[in-house]
C-alpha cells in the first residue's frame, strides 16, 4: 500500500565560499527561502526544510503552496529521492513517478525512438516494460516518422511532445508534480491536459506544488503551505 511517512525531515545546503562576512556571523531568516546559519568549520548553510512532518496515504491528493523560495520544489525532490534529508526520517512506500523536469535525461544527439528508451531507464523501468509502452508513446506524440530522427532536429514544441509522452505513460503508486504540465499547440494541449486528469485520478496518491488556487481546489483534498522551510499549520485544510 503506497504511503509517505515522514517526521522532522531537514535540508541543508552548503554555501562556499559566502561573500559577505556578516552572513557567517549572524542566524538569518530571510523573506524568501530558508534560514541561513553558520556551521562551525563548514561555513554557510541554508536550512531549506526545518521540520517537516508528513503522513500521506492512498487516495490524497496533497498540495504545496507558498511563495518562491519557501520549500516546495525540495520537498518534491526529497519524495523523489533526488535530495537526502539531512536530519529526520523519510519512509516512501511505492513506485515513485516524477514529473519534476520532464526532459532530464534526454540526449539530443540520439533519436526519439533512443530517447524513449534513454527517458524510460531513467524513470526506472525495464527494457521489457518500455517496449511495452513503445507503441502508446509514439502514438500519443504525434511525431510520425520523426522519431527515428535525431532530437536536435525537433523543434521545442516536440521536443515537449516527447518528454510529456514518456512521462506520463508510467504507472506509479505516487506521482509527484511541481505545477500542472501543458505542452504543446492547441489540439495537442487538450489532449495532454485529459491524459494528466486521468494519470493524476488513477495515481493512488498525488503530490503537487503549484501557485494556482484554482488548480490546487480542483484537483487536491488538502493543502499545505509553506514559509521558510516550515509548514505553516494555520493554512492547512
């Protein structure tokens, strides 16, 4: 059973060579990020997360908001695994899929049939389960017989097509967001934005950080905010 557990989980990040010496003398909390210190002998760091409780389990659809700079990107990229917590404990139960960055990973020397299979490695599937999905993501492109083509010969819009197509083919147990993905011209848009509904309904459980409150009352059952690494407990509904 997909469940997120997690209890005062911390991100620092170091900060070398810091051009001002005030900022290795002095505790800080700045307006859009998290809280810069002093560690004795490793120099400036910046707490991104400060203890951040979560419990998420099938069928939630959490969302994160707050302003830029307040934590929700890193907390995204702990639950993909991208960052360790520097302190706390992090149990994720269940096959993670990440739309953090679609076209990581992409090599645009090698064709979109290669990248396919270069994309789908990447997002831990097997050679076995990606031929599966080879017909269905080529389809859903709409890239004809530029697939067999180098990437460098696309445009940014197909491009685009590609990535999302490999993406969202991947069943998961949680899907992890960072804003609603539309790519593409019109025709393809409407197409994308049915295939993200029924990727996001079918998802056991749904992570998503985004600034629109339209989109977060739509498609999530509770939002969390939050400010400076914290989660603000006041927001939360």
């Amino acid at each position: 059973m997909a469940h997120i557990k997690g209890e005062k989980i911390c991100v620092d990040y170091p900060i070398f060579n810091a051009p001002h010496r005030s900022l290795k003398k002095n505790l800080l909390r700045v307006a859009t990020g998290g809280r810069i210190s002093r560690e004795t002998g490793k120099g400036v760091t910046v707490r991104a997360l400060d203890g951040i409780d979560l419990d998420i389990r099938e069928g939630d659809r959490v969302g994160l908001t707050g302003h830029n700079g307040s934590g929700k990107s890193t907390l995204l990229r702990v639950l993909a695994g991208v960052y360790e917590p520097t302190e706390g404990f992090l149990d994720v139960q269940g096959r993670v899929a990440s739309l953090l960055d679609i076209s990581i990973g992409m090599d645009f020397e090698a064709s979109g049939l290669e990248n396919i299979f270069l994309r789908g490695l990447l997002l831990g599937l097997s050679k076995t389960e990606i031929e599966k999905k080879l017909e269905e993501i080529t389809s859903f492109s709409e890239l004809g017989e530029y697939i067999e083509m180098p990437v460098r010969t696309y445009s940014s819009g197909m491009v685009m097509r590609l990535a999302f197509s490999i993406a969202t083919s991947i069943e998961a147990d949680i899907l992890l967001m960072d804003e609603w993905l539309s790519v593409g011209d019109a025709d393809f848009v409407k197409k994308a934005e049915d295939r993200m509904r029924s990727l996001v309904y079918r998802t056991p459980i749904l992570v998503m950080a985004s600034h629109s409150k339209e989109i977060l009352q739509d498609v999530c059952t509770r939002v969390i905010r939050l400010e400076g690494g914290k989660i603000d407990c006041s927001s939360q509904n």
